[in-house]
C-alpha cells in the first residue's frame, strides 16, 4: 500500500480470483484487478466496495480541514481529484451556468450549490447541508442558515459526465487531433 498527499488516502489493489475447478477455467473467469482508493477513516485491514466519482469527492472533502485556496478553487480540485474535470471558474461564473453542468433544482450529493461570491458542495439535501473552503477552514454547513439566506438564493448544478460534458468532448477531440497529427 502506497499513501497519497495530504488527503491520508491510501492505493490498494484487489485481485479477482478464479474458479478454483481447473486451470483453464480459473484463467477464462478470473476477474480483472480492481484499484480502490481507501480512506484512513475506514477500517483498518478492511476493504470498501468501490467509491463512486461523488462518494470519493465528498468524502477526500470531507477530510480537508484546512486549505489555502479560494472557495472555486477547493471545489475544482476536489472534482479534479475525484477524476471530474472541468475548466476553473469563479463563482460568478458558475452561478450564471457553465458548460459542463447542468442547472437542476433538487439537488443530489456532490451536486454545486452557488451564490454570486460563493461555490461548495452538496453533501445532504435532506439536511440542506453543503461542504466549501471558508475563512475558518473546510466547512460542513447548513444553506438554509440565516448566513447563507442573507448571501441570496443559491443555484444547483449537476456535473455533466462523459459524452454529455462538453469540456471532455472538446478535450477528447484536441486529443484525437493530436494522434492524427503525429503531435503525440
């Protein structure tokens, strides 16, 4: 096992194993490794099943106490690490919508709540609660404070993955063009 920076995550691999009837049959149905990421808040010795790309944002953020960076620029590095790319962008300009998210009005775990001056992490809608980059450090918070009701009504954004994200068909292409080219 190998630590990973400041987020205390530790890199694990699990093998698949086969059907232990016969040789050739244990290489036809051995399953493919496996690569999890594993906090040090978990057991120890003890495996999670697989994180989704929004488990493991909210829960590296969650383990962030303190942080130099600006509010967008925390969320940004946490979709960056959770393997969610998108171009940096100040709150002002998420909050007027951005290519690569999709403005929604229930939110979902790991979804971006935005206020003009502001940009963090949907952690539970139920308890209305958000995770960002404050002046007193990494922050659990509730959005239906009178603090943040005063900073106006907050906007959610949901993370457009894959094909639909056109940041990544733009940077896809950029790439295809590159092989073409002979440029890689």
């Amino acid at each position: 096992m190998v630590r990973l920076g400041k987020l205390g995550l530790i890199f694990g691999l699990t093998l698949g194993a086969g059907n232990l009837l016969g040789q050739q049959e244990a290489q036809q149905e051995a399953a493919p490794i496996v690569t999890k990421f594993i906090s040090e808040i978990d057991q120890p010795g003890g495996f999670l099943p697989l994180l989704s790309s929004t488990e493991l944002l909210l829960r590296m953020g969650q383990q962030i106490e303190t942080t130099d960076l600006d509010c967008s620029h925390f969320v940004q590095s946490l979709f960056e690490r959770a393997g969610l790319y998108y171009g940096y962008a100040p709150s002002r300009i998420l909050y007027a919508g951005m290519a690569g998210f999709k403005r929604v009005y229930h939110p979902r775990p790991g979804d971006l709540i935005v206020w003009p001056g502001h940009v963090g992490v949907v952690v539970d809608p139920e308890e209305e609660t958000f995770l960002s980059a404050l002046r007193s450090g990494v922050k659990t918070s509730s959005y239906t404070s009178r603090y943040w009701k005063r900073r106006g009504h907050p906007r959610f954004f949901r993370y457009l993955g894959g094909q639909d994200n056109p940041e990544i068909r733009w940077q896809a292409a950029q790439r295809a063009n590159r092989t073409i080219s002979g440029a890689e």
